[in-house]
C-alpha cells in the first residue's frame, strides 16, 4: 500500500543541473549504506568529510558527545539573521550541527559556540560546511573550523573534558 499524497508524484522532468528537490524523501527506503549516501552531502575532503570520517580515519581529532549553543551567520548575507542550533558532538577541529535547515556543503559560516547558561565568552571561528544530513535523523551539518584562536580552542577542549 502506498502512503505517499499523490501532490507528491515523480518528476517527470530532471531538474537542472544544481537544482535541489527540497520534498520528503522517496517513499521506499533504500538499503542503508545507498541511504546513508543519498540522505548526505559530503565534500570529497577535509577532516569533518562525512558521517563515517570516525570510522575511516579522516579526523584529526576525537570528537566528543557536548552539547553547545550556537550562532551561525552566513559571512555573505548581512541582512540575515544568525541562526540558533545545538552542537551534538565537538572536536577542536569540527563539530556536528543539529539542525532542521542545514546550509549547503562548501558554504562558509561564522560560528559562536557556548554552553547553555554559561557566562563565558564563546568560542568563535569561521566554519566551512564539510557535509550535511537532511532527511535521516538528526538532521544537520558537519562542520570545520577553520581560525580558532589559542585561547577559543583551549576554552572548546575545557568544555569537552567537562562533557564526558
């Protein structure tokens, strides 16, 4: 029995080259690796290069388990205002992004990290968008941190020593 609206029928036409279908995913799920793949955007390279960067080597650091509160501002969009996320896991070098809208892979962002209720200052960095999950949950964005100054990263690796 098919459950899916008939509003959301095949295309009939492909979209040009680019172009995105932002609807619900097909209505079989496909095996879970090709799922895995198909729900993912990953950037060829870089240490945060996917969700299984843990499990092939690609990350220069371990991540932890912490959740943080962060701002994310899109560097060429002024007018916008910062987005409101919570990290699930962090390294000094990355961390994954949980959110129902993440950005584009390559999109470069200005990230402010913190815990909940701290007073201290955030960590602050910009960030490239390595990989992003849209339809598997959680949904969100892979990240890497590209400028982290000596006192933000010892702030972040305080932060996760206090998380474990």
């Amino acid at each position: 029995m098919n459950s899916q609206p008939a509003m959301f029928a095949p295309l009939s036409t492909p979209l040009p080259r680019g172009e995105e279908i932002l609807g619900p995913p097909a209505p079989q799920a496909p095996p879970a690796a090709a799922a895995d793949a198909a729900a993912t955007d990953q950037l060829p390279a870089g240490p945060a290069a996917g969700p299984a960067a843990a499990e092939t080597g690609q990350r220069r650091e371990e991540r932890v388990p912490l959740d943080l509160v962060i701002f994310t501002y899109p560097l060429d969009e002024t007018e916008r205002a910062p987005t409101r996320s919570e990290s699930r896991n962090v390294s000094p070098t990355g961390m994954f992004i949980a959110t129902e809208r993440p950005e584009s892979k390559g999109r470069v962002l200005f990230l402010e990290a913190f815990p909940n209720g701290s007073d201290e200052p955030p960590v602050r960095s910009r960030a490239v968008v390595r990989w992003r999950r849209r339809w598997l949950e959680p949904r969100g964005m892979g990240v890497e941190l590209m400028d982290v100054g000596d006192e933000d990263r010892d702030r972040l690796r305080r932060w996760m020593g206090q998380g474990r």
